[in-house]
C-alpha cells in the first residue's frame, strides 16, 4: 500500500542474511555426530529387515563365530537377562540357535543360522550403500585417512574392552 501524502512510510525490510556457514565440528562433536548418522543408517537398515538395531548387532557379532551367552552380553554391553530375551526373540524366528558346551551342562553357546546369516549380509550391502553414499564427498585421500583412523579408534576400544574383532 502506498502512503497517503503527508505520512510516512516505513523503511523496507532489510533482506534476511544467508544463515552463516556452520563452524567446522571439533573431533568429539564430530564423532557424536557421526555416530549419529551411522545409528539412522543401522536404524533404516534394521527396521526395513523387521529388526531392531539390538538384534542387528547381536546377529552380526555372531555371524562368524559361536560364543557363550555372557561374552554376547559383554560385547553388547547389555544384561545377562536382556541378552537372554534377546536371544530368546530370535530363536523363535529362527534366527540364531543354542549350542550346549561340551562338558558343562549348565552353559550354552550362540550361534547365527543360515536364516540369521542371510539377514546379516543383506544388512552389510544395505549399510554399505549408504555409508558409501554418505562419504562420495571425500576424496580418496581423506576416504583412506578416515579409514585408517577409525581402525585405530575401534581396534584400540576393543582391546580396552575385551571385545573380539
């Protein structure tokens, strides 16, 4: 509306400013960061296999190996019992079974069935893709650095906690 004679108009808005380039992430807010992303991708993975991200991990934890119930629940970081649900769940679908240990009557071993395998392997390529997508920015030099420190990283956190690589 234009203004009548005699009034005054008030000043035009002044454009809005471009929002300021975010600041590059220290190493502790980038890696949370990261992990963040990394948990949506193993969500959307699980959740698109009727899985939990829980029963992801455990499956993928035994996709090549046979472990007692308590060293599962070590590396999942979760409770004797939730780890016994847990399990429990997927020997109803099939999933993984329990072995008895030789010797001792009261202990049982985990082990992942074909069923259980082929889920875990469907996952792989389904976080592959994503992952993949998520770093086509870097370029191979960065890709081959980042690499080399997550290795580190994970390599140094297993050892610190007994977790088998």
């Amino acid at each position: 509306m234009t203004p009548a004679a005699g009034e005054i108009s008030a000043p035009a808005a002044a454009p809005a400013a471009a929002p300021a380039a975010p600041a590059d992430l220290d190493l502790v807010d980038g890696l949370v960061q990261l992990s963040f992303a990394v948990q949506s991708v193993l969500g959307r993975v699980a959740n698109g296999l009727d899985l939990s991200v829980t029963q992801l991990r455990m499956l993928a934890v035994l996709e090549d190996r046979e472990i007692g119930m308590l060293q599962l629940a070590s590396i999942l970081e979760l409770e004797k019992s939730s780890t016994t649900g847990l399990v429990d769940r997927a020997v109803r679908r099939g999933l993984v079974r329990r072995v008895a240990v030789p010797g001792n009557r009261r202990a049982v071993n985990v082990t992942v069935t074909p069923a259980g395998r082929k889920l875990v392997r469907t996952a792989r390529r389904g976080v592959r893709a994503e992952i993949t997508a998520m770093s086509e920015s870097l370029g191979e030099d960065q890709r081959d650095r980042l690499c080399s420190s997550i290795t580190t990283l994970v390599r140094r956190h297993a050892a610190s906690h007994a977790i088998p690589l």
